[in-house]
C-alpha cells in the first residue's frame, strides 16, 4: 500500500510520501469537495459528467480551479492500476492558509490531491439490508463536500445494526442513502427522488435513469413517501462503488419477495453492458 502512487500538488508519489500541512483547510475545516470516479478496463467511465459534477461542487463552494477535461484527464490516466474495475478518487481543498480563520484566506493555492483503488468483485450478488434513520444532514447535500461527519455517524448506526446502508428519511420523504442514491420499484415503475438540495445526483443514478429511457422501462423522477419506501417490491442503492446494490431487507422485514427482483436483474444485465462500451 505504502508503495502504491498518488497525486499530490502536480507530482506522482508514493502513498507514503504524501503530506499535506496541519494548516489546510480541508483539514481544519472539512473545506473541500470531492469526486469518486469509477474505471473498467483502464477506462474512465462517464468521465465529462464526473467532471462536470466536480465543477458545479467547486462552484458552489465558490472555489475556481481552472482545469478543462483533457487536463483532468492528463492528471488521473497515469494512477489507475491493473484490474478490471477501479476507481478514482479526487479530492480539492480550498488549500493551505497562514492561520486558522474561517473566513476565505486571499491568494491561496488550492490542494489538489487523486488517488485510485481497487473496486473489489462479485463473484455473487446477494441482496443486503438496510435501516431507515432520520435525515440529519445540512441543507446543501447536492454539493459533494468532504464534511461528511453526518453521513458516516448515519452509515455506522447501519453497520452497528449489521446493515449496509442508512436510508435517509427528511419530513415523511426517503431522500438517498448515506452513502447512496436510492431507487425503489413500486407498481413496476422504477421510482427515484428528484434532483434538488436534499440528494447528491450521482452519476450512476443517471446512467440508470438513460438506460430505463432507452429500454421502454418505466420510469420517473419524483418524491418517494416513507410509505411508499415500505410498499415497494424493490429497493436499490446506487454509487460508482457500488453499481446497483439490490436490498431485500429493511429494518428487518423482507422486501417483495425477499428474493433479488426481476427488474433489478434486468436493469443490471443492461448496465454491465454499458461498463464494456466505457466512456
């Protein structure tokens, strides 16, 4: 691990070697974003909307890093590593400030820093079980920050209750997961939460939105009641780690038949093919 390469401040270092002062923002004040960026066959995959989210983060956090694609692309090609699936992960602080203030320091340099991992296989997908717990998170939750303290305090409590995730329920609606964006099936109609403030749109959840467009699945963008979340015969998380993780339990009753879902099969079928036409 140690000798494994990473990106740090425009040099290729080894893991061990990389240090970033007591003095960063992104250490005193969680003042940063980042990007996880999932990589089949030595392929970014659906690197511009990757990008594209990295940008509209750095924006709102009113952080200007001027890089275009073809930079990007130029900076994170050299870390991936062998295997069929991997993944990226990109983080950008505000940077390194002469004291500690909370205000924005002037003419300061941001840190940029990128390391890739293995995304570890499957040899058999077995549904999982969730809990659903109160939403506790602040109001900007599409901004993909590192101040992430809520999310692993709501991730730990399903993990202490031998849970994968936490689905997050804010004033009668299941918003996302914890670490996830969250599909139900309900009707045969494949169900997600609109884009706005409360989620983090994932690129994946979008992928999976396209290809239910292309493949006559039904499918729509709307708020999701607790009730609902209860009634659905499938309930999906999704990330780029991830992919399309199916639950089959929530807090501890069967979801549907308790068995993997047909349209999940479907849905996973379409989008492991889409991981072979990387783009």
């Amino acid at each position: 691990m140690d000798n494994k390469q990473v990106y740090l401040q425009g040099q290729y270092l080894p893991l061990s070697e990389a240090k970033v002062s007591v003095l960063d923002r992104g250490f005193l004040f969680g003042d940063g974003v980042y990007e996880v960026i999932p990589a089949y066959q030595g392929q970014l995959f659906q690197f511009a909307a990757h990008i594209e989210r990295l940008n509209n983060s750095l924006k709102s956090i009113r952080l200007d890093v001027a890089y275009d694609l073809a930079q990007w692309q130029a900076i994170l090609e050299p870390l991936l590593i062998e295997g069929d699936a991997q993944y990226i992960y990109l983080q950008i602080t505000r940077g390194v400030a002469e004291k500690r203030d909370h205000a924005f320091p002037a003419q300061i340099e941001p840190t940029i820093f990128a390391m890739c991992s293995p995304i570890p296989l499957v040899e058999k997908l077995e549904g999982v079980s969730a809990i659903t717990l109160d939403d506790m998170r602040w109001q900007l939750c599409n901004i993909k920050a590192t101040t992430l303290l809520a999310n692993v305090l709501l991730r730990q409590q399903a993990v202490e209750q031998n849970c994968a995730e936490a689905i997050l329920i804010k004033d009668g609606y299941a918003i996302e997961g914890a670490a996830s964006n969250l599909f139900i099936v309900l009707d045969n109609i494949l169900i997600t939460p609109p884009k706005n403030a409360d989620i983090l749109a994932g690129i994946t959840r979008e992928v999976i939105i396209q290809l239910a467009q292309d493949n006559n699945m039904a499918c729509v963008e709307q708020p999701i009641t607790e009730t609902a979340l209860l009634q659905a015969s499938e309930i999906w998380l999704t990330s780029s780690t991830k992919e399309i993780l199916p639950v089959i339990q929530l807090n501890n009753k069967v979801v549907g038949t308790g068995e993997i879902g047909t349209v999940w099969h479907r849905m996973n079928t379409l989008f492991q093919h889409t991981k072979r036409v990387v783009s």
